[in-house]
C-alpha cells in the first residue's frame, strides 16, 4: 500500500510519459508490478501488428506500461520479439510475440484468433506494420505495387474485420497511417501515399460500421519518426519540420494510449496527424 501512495503522488506531479520513464528507470520490479496494477490499461488485452522494433515496439511498451496484456506480430527476427516480450515481462508485463506475415490473411487471422485464447477477448487492436518501398511511377514494378497495398492496405481492412470478431463492445481500433497522406513531397513516394491515404477512407466507414458497437476506429498519421524506415532521410527532413527536429516514437505511442483510453471514446473516424507541424 505503501508504494502505491506514493506512486500516485508522483503521478499527479509530472506529466504521464515522463512518469512512466522515471518509473522504469528507478523502481525495483516489486514497486513495478504494483505500478502495473493500478494502471489506466489494467486487465485490457491489446494486439499490435508488427510490434517487433519501431513505432510497433513504441506501442507495445507503452501498452504495457499502462496495463494490459499485449500480443504483438512480426514477420523477421524472432529474437528481437522475444526480446522485446523478455522486456516487458522483466517490467510486470504480459507480451505474446507472434510471427506473421500481415500479407497474408490466414496468418493475420490465426494471430488474432490467438490472442483472444491466450489473453481474452480483445479490447485494442493497433494496425501499425507498414513498408515503404520507394519508386518513381514510371518505372514502379506491380510486384512491389501489390505487397505495399497488401501489407499497408489490405491487412488493415482484414486486421479490423477479424479484431472486431474478438473485440469487447467499446474496444479501440488504431491504425497508423502517414502524414504523406496529406503531403506526398518527395519523388519515389506516390505507391506509399497512397496506401497511407486509402487508410483515411477505411476508418471513416469502418467507424460508421462499428458504431453500433461503441467500437471506435482512428488513424493515427506520424510525420518523420525516428526508427529504421526513417533513418536513410532523417536529417535532410528535419529542416523542413517547423519543430526542426523527427518525432520520437514514444510520441507516437502516446497518442495512441490515449486513442485507446475510455475517455477517448467520442474519437472516431479520425486521422489525426502528429508531425510537428510539418503539414501545417
Ligand atoms: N518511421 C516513420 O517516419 C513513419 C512515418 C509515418 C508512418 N509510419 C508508419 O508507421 C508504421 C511503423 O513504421 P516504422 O517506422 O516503425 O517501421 P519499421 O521500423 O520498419 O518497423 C516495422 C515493423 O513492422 C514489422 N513488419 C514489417 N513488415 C511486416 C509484415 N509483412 N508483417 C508483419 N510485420 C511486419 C516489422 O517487423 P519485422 O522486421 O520482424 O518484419 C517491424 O516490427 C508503418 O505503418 C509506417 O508506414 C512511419
């Protein structure tokens, strides 16, 4: 008891992300584990796609600092994902890492199917693996054309359709689009936008559709963030961001905790841009 009083006092002096930072930094893992019982998330279950390294691994940090359970996919290196579900755990956290490929349907679907056995029904589902493979139209092969839409577009739709399935009533839908959407800006890009634009149309009629279920859908669109689908042109992009400087993906994570809280419940249909200003 002693421990949760003074963690709640700390809590009301400091901003959340900066709380949960001072936490993981300086606390025993006793003191953590009660953290992780009095937290906003407690008892929820998540599943986030591509969860392994990135924006993913972002979220699936900060999913966990907040309380729930969560499963995550990745389609490379499973040491990295089990390292990241050694993490968590370390932390008081509950983490699943499942290998699967989101162009593939059976394999997106199985994944879902096992988080709601292993953890329960689903309460947050995070759409968030994505590839960027750059070409100019002209010469932009088909094959690379089709695995950007299925990955980038295709999951998403098949994502939301079998998280819904599992999903409790009131559950949260995040997907993580792009502020390209928006504003395309460099050669090479148009497939990418695109696929991050055709994102903007799925939440709006996917929040339509589920509604009736208080289940909302949102799209969060980052500008530049650190993380390796960013490093080639990081520096060059920065200059041409108001805040002068990338996003951090723990930025990123925050609004999507906050998407995913209850008192975000009246948010849906919504592509929200984070991006420093960079499309302003
Ligand atoms: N970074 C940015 O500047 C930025 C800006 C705007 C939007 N975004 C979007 O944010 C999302 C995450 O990007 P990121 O920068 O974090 O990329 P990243 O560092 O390349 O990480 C991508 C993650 O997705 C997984 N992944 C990739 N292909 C997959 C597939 N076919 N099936 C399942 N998992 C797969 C990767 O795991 P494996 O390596 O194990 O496959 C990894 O965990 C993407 O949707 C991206 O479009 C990024």
């Amino acid at each position: 008891m002693g421990h949760k009083v003074r963690l709640s006092r700390c809590r009301a002096m400091m901003p959340k992300e900066a709380f949960h930072r001072e936490l993981r930094a300086c606390l025993s893992r006793e003191m953590r584990v009660v953290f992780f019982l009095n937290a906003a998330s407690t008892g929820k279950v998540a599943l986030v796609t591509g969860g392994s390294k990135g924006i993913g691994a972002g979220i699936v940090r900060r999913l966990a600092s907040d309380g729930a359970s969560v499963a995550f996919t990745f389609s490379g290196s499973e040491e990295r994902a089990l390292k990241l579900v050694h993490e968590v755990e370390s932390g008081g956290g509950k983490a699943l890492a499942m290998k699967a490929d989101s162009a593939s349907a059976e394999e997106l679907r199985a994944a879902v199917t096992k988080t709601a056995e292993i953890f329960g029904p689903l309460d947050i589902f995070v759409s968030n693996a994505g590839i960027l493979t750059r070409g100019t139209i002209d010469t932009y092969s088909l094959e690379d054309f089709d695995r950007m839409v299925a990955i980038n577009v295709r999951a998403a739709f098949i994502g939301i359709q079998a998280a819904a399935k599992e999903m409790k009533n009131s559950g949260r839908i995040v997907l993580i689009g792009s502020n390209t959407a928006i504003r395309t800006a460099f050669p090479g890009e148009s497939i990418y936008s695109m696929t991050k634009a055709a994102l903007t149309g799925l939440v709006r009629g996917a929040a339509i559709d589920l509604a009736p279920r208080a289940i909302t859908v949102n799209n969060v669109q980052p500008g530049p963030t650190a993380t390796d689908m960013s490093a080639p042109h990081a520096d060059m992009v920065k200059t041409l961001i108001p805040l002068k400087r990338i996003g951090d993906v723990s930025e990123i994570a925050g609004l999507v905790s906050d998407l995913a809280s209850e008192e975000a419940g009246f948010i849906t249909g919504a592509s929200l841009t984070i991006d420093g200003g960079y499309v302003a």
